[in-house]
DNA sequence: GTGGTCTAGACCACC
DNA sequence: GTGGTCTAGACCACG
C-alpha cells in the first residue's frame, strides 16, 4: 500500500488510516505483529511521537492490543475487523455519494465514473 | 446544502469545498452574487477572517470573482467551472476507490455497496 | 496618459499621482480649468467622493486652486510646478535606483536596460 | 538592507518585495534557511501573522520552500530566481520610464538624471 | 522550537 | 454597507 503524506490532515490520523486499511484488509491479520515504534517511523519518514500517537488511537479503537515490553499486534477479535471494515466502507461510500450528489451527479453518471477508473482496471 | 463543521481538516478548507461544490453544481451560478464575508461568517459561525481566507483562495482558483466595496460573484468562465467539476468528481472517485481496494474490496462490492446506499434512494 | 487602476494602492493616491503629472508635464497648464469632480470621476469610472478626496490632496500641495461656485483650475505659481517637477523626478529615479541596486544590479547594467526598453523607442 | 514602513501599501506585500529582492539578489542564497516567522516579526516589528502571510505569498511564487516544523528556505530552482530577476527588473524599469516620460522628461533627460543620482556613486 | 490555524476586534478605503 | 488589512493572542501538530 502506498504511503503519501499529505499536509491538509494531521499526520497521526493519516498514519491511524493507513494502518488500519491493513488490518480491515487482511494486509495484516489477526496476532500479526505490527512494525515497532521506531520501524515504522522510519519505514514512513516521521517523527516516532507521531507514530506513538497513531498506535495510542488504534489501541483505543480496539484493533490493536500492546503486549508489555514486546511489541504490538492485531487484535484476535475477528468482529471487531469485521465490523469496522463494514463501517469504513459505509464511511467512505457515503462521504463520497455526499460529495458527488452536491455536485449534480446523477445516479447513473456516478456508476459510470466509477467503471471507468483505471483504478479498477485489475480489480 | 448542509454544512457540518469537521474538526480534522482546516475550516477555510472546508468552506472552500463547501462553496466549490455549490459553484460546479450550479446551485450557484455565473454571475450570482456570494453572501459577503460579515453575512457567511454569521451564517456558518466562524470568524470573518476565516470566511476571508476561504474567498481569497476560491479567487486564486479563478471561480470566484471580487468587485471591491460591492461584493464577490461567481465567475462567469462557464470553461473554467466544467474543468473544475470533472477534475473534483475524479479526486473524489480515485480516493474512494483507493480506500475500497486498500480494504480488499472488489470491483463487483464497490458497485453493490454503492447501489445499496441511501443517498441513491431519490437520486 | 493611460489610466489603470490598481488594488494595491489606495485609489485617490493613483488619482493624486495621475493629475499631478499632467500639471508637471504641462500636459494641463496654469489657468486650465481641470475636469468637474463629476466629470473625472465618470472618465476613471471612480466614485466621485474619491475624485473629491484627491482634489483635495492636490488643494493641499498648491498645485490646484479652487473657485468657488466657478472650478478648479492649475495654481499660476510656475515656481511651484517647475519644483514639483523636480521633485517628482527625483524621488521615482531614487526609488527605481535603489530597487535595481538591491537586486544586484550595476550601474552599466540598468542604464543598458533602461537603454533597451521600448517605452523610449519613440522618446 | 534597509527596512523602512511605508503607509500607502500593504505591509504583507512590502514584506513579500523586501525579500524577494534578497532573494534574487543572492544576498540570500538557494538553500539559504529564512528567519523564521516569530523571528522576523520581532525584526521587523509586526504582527507574526502578517509575517506569515507574506511567506505564504513567497511560497506560491515558488521562491520559497516550506519544511514544516523545520523552516523555510529558499527555493532550489535558479532558474525560477533568475527568470524573477529580469521581471522584475524589467516591471520596475517600464514603470519608472513610463512615470518620467509622463513628466515629459526625454531620454536623454532620463539618462542625465540617473547618471547624476548619488546612489550610484558607489555601484 | 517550527509552521498552521483560528478568534476577536479594530481601522481603512470606497460605494 | 463592501472587501482588505492588521494586531494581539491563543491553540494545535510536529520535531
């Protein structure tokens, strides 16, 4: 997954969704251990306080647990990923359906931009 | 068009959007009048300042036009305003899509999710 | 002489700046009669307090008398216009001056550029 | 170089004129880190956000870098600087001849006039 | 410490 | 009334 900082949002919660796209996807699964607090701000170029913050936040969320001394890793509670993927996805559906309807795009011109995407292209 | 104050983005941020949206969907049209700074700032609760800011960077974008000591208009480059509007619907449409795929969701899911969402009911 | 009108500058300075050089030039010379307030500011397209203001201004410095119930017309004092003059010149010669030193430039070189320029083409 | 606070122009943009002829001058150099914004607000003795806002500027002409919560530098790109330098050279030297000439100076008169100028007794 | 943002409130030029 | 600018002072994210 490609990482690309940008300047509009709080770093923290940046690295807090790059994360946590992993987890929902699988990318990283349950009792995985995640990268150190010193890796991973090596690996992304920022500050570890800052990477310390994002792993407070995804601790609180509940989808990672910190094992004293040892490290860090994805939470076993398969709902729980399971639930929050399911509410990511609305999230980001709606925000977007939001977005385009206030610019006058109809049902149908939606579900066509989106077919033509090249993101999609080896989807 | 509703208006929902974020506390992760920049606020003259958001009220950029807020006003680009209206402007590419036309809500607002070439020529129509802007509410002045003092009236937005009311509107919205937030400081002049704030509003000011928002204006001088839809100015630098070219959709907005200011006529001094009489007040702001939509600019009347029609071009300039469908540019603007397929360029943010292909923002929007790339981001989702990157989210839904870094979440291992399928072309055939995103499609479904997208149909079964609320927003589309009466759209 | 042209007439353009900047943002960055308040309007009746510009309009100061505008007459007072048609009064050095001779362009408009002592005993002429200078544009109504209504008259001027129709031909810039200002307000006509902001004319007023300017007037005033050049009331001011003596280089305008006003009649009452008659006009205003070029003050007859030459001594003053001729001083005016000199002035003016040498003010807008210091200020180029040392903008062009402080950009790093020689002397040989802005009598080069000033050699080049295509304003002096018909001087 | 001097600072002296003018009335008749926005103190931002003095600001933004004062450093760009640092700038393309080389008196400070690509790389060259800037006074920072509480630094030079104390220098100059004005308002941090007024400061603020004339780097903004800086950094939307490209002569500027931004690295946040490190500093800003100038750019790398000389040839931005360079292409800056002969605008703007170019801009101050059209307008002061256009200024002259309006006076009904010629150009022999301007050229005296230069020569004669104290502050290119030493340049 | 850095830059970024925001509020509160003021004054100005102009219509 | 409009937009434009400035000050004073605050808080935030980040290093």
């Amino acid at each position: 997954m490609e990482w690309k900082l940008r300047t509009d949002r709080a770093v923290y919660l940046q690295i807090v969704d790059y994360i946590r796209k992993q987890i929902v996807s699988g990318e990283i699964g349950s009792g995985d251990k995640l990268l150190s607090v010193r890796e991973l701000s090596g690996v992304l170029n920022v500050n570890p306080n800052t990477v310390q913050r994002a792993y407070a936040e995804l601790e609180r969320m509940g989808l990672v647990d910190t094992m004293r001394n040892i490290g860090r890793e994805v939470t076993g509670d398969m709902d729980l990923i399971k639930k929050s993927r399911e509410e990511l996805a609305k999230e980001y559906t709606s925000e977007y359906l939001l977005n385009m309807l206030a610019m006058g795009f109809t049902k149908e011109e939606i579900l066509m931009s989106i077919q033509k995407m090249e993101e999609l292209k080896n989807a």
